[in-house]
C-alpha cells in the first residue's frame, strides 16, 4: 500500500505558498501584498518558515495519510 498523504500535501502547500502567488509576506511596499508575482530574499525565507511549519503540523501532529492499493 502506497501512502499519498505526505506527496500531496507538500505539493499542494508548495503550490500555495510560493512567495507572491497568492500573497507575499513581507510584501515590497505593505506587510501582506496579494498576487503581485514578486518575490525577494526575505519573502523567501519567511514562506519557507512558514511552509515547514504547517507541513509539520499535518504530517507529524495531525497524521495525514491517504492509502491507494
């Protein structure tokens, strides 16, 4: 049996979180800037921060898995 919980959780949290598709935290002229498809260093390391905690929180704290087979 094959666990898909983990792949398709870090592919949808990727997808999400990339720094200036939906929002940009710290954005370039405001705190929170919404879909301007820009990024910089510190968006970067702020999105990775936060990607890691909530890919934590569901595969570790909550236990997400999906079974196929």
């Amino acid at each position: 049996m094959s666990d898909w919980g983990p792949v398709l959780i870090a592919v949808v949290l990727f997808v999400l979180l990339s720094p200036g598709l939906l929002f940009q935290l710290p954005g370039r002229h405001k705190i929170v800037e919404f879909g301007n498809m820009q990024t910089s260093g510190l968006s970067i390391l702020v999105h990775t921060v936060l990607y890691f905690g909530v890919i934590t929180i569901f595969l570790i704290a909550i236990g997400v898995h999906i079974h196929t087979g």
